[in-house]
C-alpha cells in the first residue's frame, strides 16, 4: 500500500482528510497537538520530519488558521495590526515552507506523488474583487509564491512529482464558524473527498498550478 502524510491532522479538514486518504493509503498523521510539530519553529518541523525515512504518494500541508491570538480578519488596511499580520505570516506562509523545506527528501523521484498546499481563494490576486482581510490574504499569496516557486525546483530532479496549492472552499469548521452564514459550506467529509479527487487528477505538466476542491485552476 502507497504512504500518504497529513501535515496539520487534528484540524477538521486535516482529520477528514486522514479518514478519506486511509481507504487507500497507509497515512501518517502529524500535527501540534498530537506530535507537538510546531510549523513555525524549523527545529521542530526538522525533527519530526527528520524521524520519518519511506517517500509518500501524497502529501498534504494541512495547517493554517483564519485569526490568530483572537485577532479577526481585517474589513480595511486601516485596521492592519503590525503583530497580527505577522503572526499570518508566520503561520500560513513560513510554516508550509518549513514544511517544504524539509519534507523535500520524502518526495519519491521514481514514482509518481503529488504534494498539495492548503491555500485560500482570498489568496489570489487576480481574484481580489471586494479587498478587505489584508493580513490573511497577504498570507495567502505568499504561501502561493512559495508553492509556484517550489515547483519549479522540484520539477528538475523530481520528474513525476506535482506541486499544487489547493483551495478547499468553505468547509464547516471551528476555523470557519463565524463566517458560515455569508457564503455555502460544506461539511469536511466531504470536503476531503473533493480534495482527494483533485489529487488524483493531478499530473507532473500542473504542477506549479493553483486549484479549488471543484478542480478549477484559480488565478494566482
């Protein structure tokens, strides 16, 4: 049976996405709370990645958080925080980077794999149609840039490798409870199983590429 690793595990999309990948994958789970893997610390991303030898058919960057330390999404720049936004930073783009830095070596060179990024629609630039939420937009697009740049260095010596970002929409859980009401949801079973279909429709040639459970590439 084919490896597959859940980064971020013990959040709802996380965890739904351990019980969908298991049906066909041995999974490793890692998170904070389980394994005490701390995204934002290197030493720690390099230990708990240093402790794990077979390559993985899938890997999923799982973590990230919509408000930090009980700061809310900005409605104008004229509220930016210094600290809050770079606590965003921090957490939802240096953290996957740690993650990509180090889980590098995990990646199969004779096989196929896809590696996939948890990322948001609010990321996208070309999207940006209603501004607002600076911070964790700002965040966002970073984490993209660092997927989009990532690519291309595994695409020379990791032929069958895919490096996505990957929007799961707006999925019902404690990270997204004050903002059900304003757009559709969806519980995270099945939200997993749309991510998990997306990961098999990925092919080396999309790599680089950014893309909602729908499989539609969202412009970055």
């Amino acid at each position: 049976m084919e490896k597959a690793l859940v980064i971020g595990a013990s959040g709802g999309i996380g965890q739904a996405l351990v019980a969908e990948l298991a049906q066909r994958y041995d999974v490793t789970a890692l998170s904070r709370r389980a394994d005490g893997l701390d995204v934002t610390d290197e030493a720690s991303v390099a230990a708990t990645l240093g402790a794990l030898q077979e390559p993985f058919a899938r890997i999923i960057v799982a973590t990230g958080a919509l408000e930090i330390d009980g700061h809310q999404p900005e409605r104008t720049i004229k509220a930016l925080e210094p600290e809050a936004m770079m606590a965003q930073f921090r957490l939802n783009t240096l953290g996957p980077a740690l993650v990509l830095k180090h889980v590098w070596r995990l990646i199969p060179r004779k096989s196929p794999s896809v590696v996939a990024v948890l990322s948001a629609r609010v990321g996208s630039i070309g999207d940006n149609k209603i501004g607002g939420w600076v911070s964790y937009r700002t965040a966002k697009a970073g984490v993209n840039q660092v997927v989009h740049t990532a690519a291309i260095e595994l695409a020379r010596t990791h032929k069958q490798a895919c490096l996505i970002a990957l929007h799961p929409g707006t999925v019902a859980t404690p990270f997204t409870q004050k903002y059900l009401g304003r757009y559709p949801s969806v519980p995270p079973q099945e939200a997993a199983a749309n991510l998990a279909g997306v990961l098999d429709a990925r092919r080396p040639e999309d790599t680089g590429q950014f893309y909602d459970w729908a499989n539609t590439q969202v412009p970055w």
